[in-house]
C-alpha cells in the first residue's frame, strides 16, 4: 500500500486479497485494456479502492 496526499494506493497482491480475483486476472484485464484506471509509479502499478469499486459497478453485469 502507497498513501500520497491522503489517498490509498493498493497493488494488485492487495487487491486480488480484497476482491477474490487473481493477480494475473488484473494483469491481463490492463493488457487488454480493460481494467480499473490505474497509476504507474517506478515501475510500479497502483490502482486506488474507488477507481476499482466505480469500475465493478460500471462493468458488473446481471446474467438471467
């Protein structure tokens, strides 16, 4: 975890804990483009719990 300016930067190890998905599934959703907005700071990929919630909620979709 990164905290600048107040605001909580996971990676994705923390983010696979936290919703269940693989590292590899964030891996290629960014290859693929499309993935949560993320940030990119010395070579390293930073996504925060907002961008990631927004995100789930714009791209969940309800199966009948």
């Amino acid at each position: 975890m990164l905290r600048l300016y107040g605001v909580k930067y996971l990676v994705e190890k923390e983010l696979s804990a936290k919703y269940g998905l693989s590292v590899n599934w964030f891996r290629k959703a960014r290859y693929d483009g499309k993935s949560p907005k993320y940030h990119k700071l010395n070579g390293k990929v930073y996504y925060t719990e907002e961008n990631v919630d927004r995100w789930f909620k714009d791209n969940l979709k309800t199966v009948q």
